[in-house]
C-alpha cells in the first residue's frame, strides 16, 4: 500500500512535470499578429494524458484545471479548456489567471461578451495583470474603443509588462492616428522585445514610410520579408517604398511577389500596374 506522503510527491512530481510540459497560467502567446494564437503541439495527447492522471490524483486542485485547461485551449479543443476554467473558477473564485485564460477562449470563439466580463473579473481581482490588461485592450482595439485600448496598454506598461503586443498594438493605434514618431517608438521597444516578428518591422516600415524615411522603411520592409517569406503585405510596402526611390524594377518585382501570395491584393495589383513599364525607363 502506497503511504499518504508517497502519494503527495508523486502528485507534485505529475504536475511539476505537467506545468513545464503545457506552461504555466495563461494561454497567450507574445505573438503579434493581432491575435493571440496557441500553440498547438503544448495541447498533444501524451500532454493532456498526464495532466489527466494529475486531476485523478486530487481532482479539487484548480491549478491543475487550469493547466490542463490551457492544454485543451493550445490544441483548439475549446469547450473543454471552457469546462476546465469554469472548475478552476469554482473551486478558487480569486483565480486571475484561469479567468484571463478562459477570455481568450471566449474571444477565440467569437464570443466578445463573455471575453469581457472575464478579463474584467480577472483585472478586478489583480489590477496590474498584464495578460488580462494587454487581452482586454485588443478586445477593445478590435471593437474600434482606441481611448479604453491605449488605457489597458498603459496600464500594463505601467505594471512593468515584458509582452511586446503591449506596445505593438499600442504602435498600431499612434499610427492610426498618424502619430507615427511615437508609433515608431513603440514598434522599436516591442522589437526589442521581439526581434522575430515580422509584423512588427511592417508596422514600423509603414511610419518611417509616412515620415520619408526610405532608408528606415525600406531597411524594415526587408526585415520583414526576409523572417516571414509570405508576408505579402510588406512586399508590396517594398514595392511602394521603392517606387518612391524611383527604383520602379525593383519595385515591380516586389508589388509582384506579393500578388503572387495572394491574387487579391489591391495594393500589389495597382502597383504592378503603375510600374509595369516605367520599370522600362517608360512612361
């Protein structure tokens, strides 16, 4: 017969070796592609199998839901991440984090509403959680509420976040609002932060681009391209970019690169049209 100390550390073992397996708390990743995306190998079946005979072992601990929630969010099955939240929530109503992570369930299946009232409770609970601040301040980006956004990004600054989406998407909206010297200073500390997204040099490319900088926009357009290949949006931005340096060959190959990504592109179509044949040294 296995002793009650016996079983207690194979319990912590299980789930010591299930949180290293799935990570800890919330779903995000630092991805900044506009939505936050899961990764799906941490949501494998061998994972939720131990997880599994973690909660079998002692079915009241809610980190273990909560974990193993996060598994069922990464491998997209999300009524089950939904049911194992909702069990972390009931069994430690204060639980912040299983909160935040059932919000981005919600707002991963259209569900904006419940999102809200999530990260809401989750804020309430502890006003300097960043997950929660930096998901709640996309759900209001995406809705088109910019001055609640800035305010959850700022928050989350404040509380010393090291996620980049808290400035990139604090960038996107300077930019929208062509403020684009403090966008490029946002997209610059996200990149900091980051350096693999190539999103973010897009962005920033674009602003340089707004302020005539070429050598800035054109040295960040080929950033992006080169660590995303299909990135079809900061081909053409290329293009537009070298066809301002009147460098119309270059330009053309770039704005066609990017129709070859996708057919419907506006921006790539036009821009192969305007510089077909100035490319030519014709007009």
């Amino acid at each position: 017969m296995v002793g009650p100390l016996v079983q207690l550390r194979n319990f912590r073992h299980l789930l010591a070796i299930a949180a290293l397996t799935v990570g800890l708390a919330a779903c995000q990743t630092a991805g900044m592609n506009g939505t936050a995306e899961f990764d799906k190998n941490a949501g494998a079946a061998d994972n939720i199998a131990s997880l599994n005979q973690v909660i079998a072992q002692n079915p009241n601990d809610a980190n273990a839901y909560n974990i193993r929630g996060t598994a069922y969010g990464r491998s997209a099955q999300y009524d089950l991440a939904i049911q194992d939240f909702t069990r972390a929530i009931s069994l430690n109503p204060n639980f912040h984090q299983a909160y935040a992570n059932r919000a981005l369930i919600y707002k991963k299946i259209n569900n904006p509403q419940q999102a809200l009232a999530d990260y809401n409770r989750s804020i309430m609970i502890n006003p300097s959680y960043d997950i929660a601040l930096i998901g709640r301040g996309d759900l209001f980006r995406t809705q088109g509420d910019m001055g609640r956004a800035v305010s959850d990004y700022n928050q989350a600054i404040v509380a010393k976040t090291r996620d980049p989406r808290a400035y990139y998407y604090r960038g996107l909206i300077f930019q929208q609002q062509r403020n684009h010297s403090q966008a490029i200073e946002d997209f610059t500390y996200a990149l900091s932060l980051d350096a693999s997204n190539s999103d973010a040099f897009n962005a920033r490319g674009l602003s340089y681009l707004a302020q005539n900088d070429m050598k800035g926009a054109l040295g960040d357009f080929s950033n992006a391209v080169r660590l995303d290949r299909e990135n079809y949006r900061a081909w053409a931005n290329q293009g537009l970019a070298l066809e301002k340096e009147r460098d119309y060959s270059r330009a053309y190959d770039s704005f066609q690169r990017a129709k070859i990504l996708n057919s419907n592109y506006q921006p790539a179509i036009d821009g192969m049209d305007r510089t077909r044949k100035l490319r030519y040294g014709k007009s």
